[in-house]
C-alpha cells in the first residue's frame, strides 16, 4: 500500500496493514512538520509534486524494501500545505522479527528522501519562504 496524499495521514492504518499473524513485530516511522529549521521559526511546509510519478517512486521503493527483507510495507506522503507538527510522511513495516521491521523503515525514509520528487516549501513567522533543495530530481524546482 502506497499514496500520495492530501488527507491526513493515519499512521495506525498502515501499521492494521501490514500486521498478520505471521508478523510478530511492526515498525513504523511518521515524519512531522518541525519549528524551528535552520535557526528560523516555521509557520508551515507545503509539500508539492507530479503526483503519478511519486506514487510510482513510492511504490518501487516498498518493492524494494519487500525484496530486501521478509517484510511487507506500507507507506504514505503527504502534499499539500501542513501546519507544524503535522504528519508529512508516514511508514510502517510489518516482519517476523524487528530488526528487519526497522530496517525496512530506515531504508524506504531514506529512499524517499533520495528519490521522490516531493518539492519542500517552508513558509517561515516572518511573512516569508523558500523552497528547499532535496534529491536531484527535485533541483528543478523553484
């Protein structure tokens, strides 16, 4: 289960979705809006993207978490303007054990954070913002 998203996020529904039986441990991670950033107050972060082609990466990424380790994944982003404290991104990873549950978290976040083309504005206290750099498929935005 992938998405992009612009609902909330229900971290609690992806970690119902990758439990069973078989899979005694469940690790998830939920990525919030944070104040402050770079020594600067944030109001709020608009996260923004080509929807079809993130949720493409985002689904390659849980692929490939799956193949790596006896895991299944579900994972969420969010777009869109959040507040601070507001879930952007949401992972769960359901295995036998924990260790590969954490891991699999580990991997996919920092995958996202490599490969999904998601754009990053904050809009800072001050009345003013300014689109982050992220992975490189993202430099080529504003």
């Amino acid at each position: 289960m992938t998405r992009v998203t612009k609902s909330r996020l229900d971290p609690a529904a992806l970690c119902r979705a990758v439990s069973s039986p078989k899979r005694g441990a469940v690790a998830s991670f939920v990525g919030t809006v944070r104040s402050p950033h770079a020594g600067r107050r944030v109001a709020a972060v608009t996260y923004d993207c080509f929807v079809p082609l993130a949720g493409k990466q985002l689904a390659r990424i849980a692929a490939a978490a799956e193949r790596r380790w006896p895991v299944r994944v579900a994972v969420e982003h969010r777009i869109g303007r959040l507040s601070v404290g507001e879930a952007s991104v949401a992972i769960a990873a359901g295995s036998g054990h924990r260790a590969e549950a954490f891991d699999a978290c580990r991997f996919v976040i920092e995958e996202i954070k490599r490969l999904v083309p998601v754009w990053k504005k904050e809009h800072y206290a001050a009345g003013d913002g300014r689109w982050l750099a992220g992975c490189a498929l993202r430099r080529g935005r504003p």
